[in-house]
C-alpha cells in the first residue's frame, strides 16, 4: 500500500509540478521546495508529511519486516544486512545524482523530472513487492522449511570431541 501511495503522490508532484506552482494553495500544498518558495512551513508541510508517513508501509517495510518473515532463519541476518545497505547504497545514489541533475537547463528546471524519476521507482517498488511470497498464517519454522534433524545432527557434531 505504502509504495502505490507514494507513487500517486510523486506522481502528482511531478506532472501537477507547475500547475501546484501556479497558485498559493498549491505552492503550500508542495513542500519539497519550502525553504525555498515559502518561509511558513506549518501551512506548507501536508505532502511532505504524507509522504514520511507512507515511507514507513512501503519501503522500511519491504526493508526489514518482509525480511524477516521470508528468509530461512539461518540467512536471515544476512538478508537483513543486505537488504539495509541496499537501501543505504540507494539514499546516497539518489542524493548524489539528483544533486547534480536538479539544476540540468536552470536552477531547479529540472525538479519535475526528478519528482516523475521518483514515481518511477515507487512503481516498480509495487511491482518487486508483488514478487515476495505471502506469509501470512504461517509460523517461521514452516517458512524456514528447515527439518529439527538437521538442527539436531549440527548439535552432535559440534559436541563430538576431536581428537588429535
């Protein structure tokens, strides 16, 4: 839910971009540049917010709850680490390239672009969630398929004495 959310609303920020600019209730209503087009942010934080609040259903969830529930229990604090520095290596990608695209045929033109560049990926967040099995009434033993023998023979070996 949180990606399809977040990509209606960076859809809107980015095609509505100039049409929100052309008027006071939407230059409060986008807040992306309210540092820069007005000095109340009280009045001008609605999308901003929205968008934080949805952040939290879409992608921190497919970061660390979904893997939680999906990987085997012996991969999943791997899967945990790389699904993090995914998002990490991810921020500073986009912080970076954006940075220096923003400004591509005057200060701040290229915005919108950035805006429909960041619905994109939400889109295609909705599709790769669409990919992740479903976990639902099922305990994490049977999503590990793992069999208690196998848990069972790892313990007598490791307690076997070695002998030299």
């Amino acid at each position: 839910m949180g990606f399809s959310v977040l990509t209606a609303i960076f859809v809107c920020m980015g095609f509505g971009y100039h049409a929100m600019q052309a008027t006071p209730a939407g230059q409060k209503a986008f807040v992306f540049l309210v540092s820069q087009v007005h000095q109340n942010f009280a009045d001008a934080n609605h999308q901003y917010c929205m968008a934080n609040f949805f952040q939290n259903f879409g992608p921190n969830t497919t970061t660390f709850i979904i893997p939680g529930e999906c990987f085997p229990t012996r991969y999943r604090s791997t899967a945990h680490g790389i699904c993090a520095a995914s998002g990490k290596l991810g921020a500073i990608i986009a912080q970076v390239g954006f940075s220096r695209l923003i400004n591509i045929g005057g200060t701040g033109k290229f915005l919108p672009h950035i805006l429909q560049i960041f619905a994109l990926f939400m889109l295609t967040g909705v599709f790769s969630t669409l990919l992740l099995p479903e976990t639902m009434n099922k305990s994490l033993e049977d999503l590990a398929q793992d069999d208690d023998d196998d848990y069972e023979r790892d313990a007598r070996i490791a307690e076997t004495p070695k002998t030299q």
